[in-house]
C-alpha cells in the first residue's frame, strides 16, 4: 500500500455547525484559523452567508473545544446542523 492509498483509507469525521455572528470573508477567516488549531482537525470549510461550519476531523470532536475556538474567534456557537 502506497502512502498516498493509506491515506484515502483514514476514517475522517466531518461535524457541521451553526455560528452566528459571521457576515464576512475575514470572520470565516478567523473561525477558521481557530479551528484548525484543535487537535485532530485537517480541514475547515465557514460559510458567512449560510452560517455554517464544515469541520473535518480524524475522530469526533469536544463540543466545549469547539465552541471555546469559535469564542475566541469572536463569535458563537449556536450547535450542530
């Protein structure tokens, strides 16, 4: 198995979450790069428009670790989707 085939095989976890709050490029940008400082995260896909969170991760993640991520980006988290 080639590096890259064991790396199509890795479970991923993807958690989608509601955050008020953003209306702009720069909030996604800043719910984003608090995201991906959470242990575990690979991918952060923020929506300003819809208010939604895409979170790719390697297993589920702390909902108190998210949502302390999203505090210090400047925002709320309101839940899952």
């Amino acid at each position: 198995m080639t590096a890259q085939s064991a790396a199509d095989t890795t479970a991923s976890v993807t958690t989608v979450y509601q955050v008020t709050g953003m209306s702009c490029g720069h909030c996604e940008g800043a719910v984003t790069a608090e995201l991906k400082e959470l242990a575990g995260v690979t991918g952060v896909r923020a929506s300003a428009a819809t208010g939604e969170v895409a979170v790719d991760s390697a297993a589920p993640l702390d909902e108190a670790a998210v949502r302390a991520a999203v505090d210090e980006a400047g925002y709320e988290l309101a839940g899952t989707v």
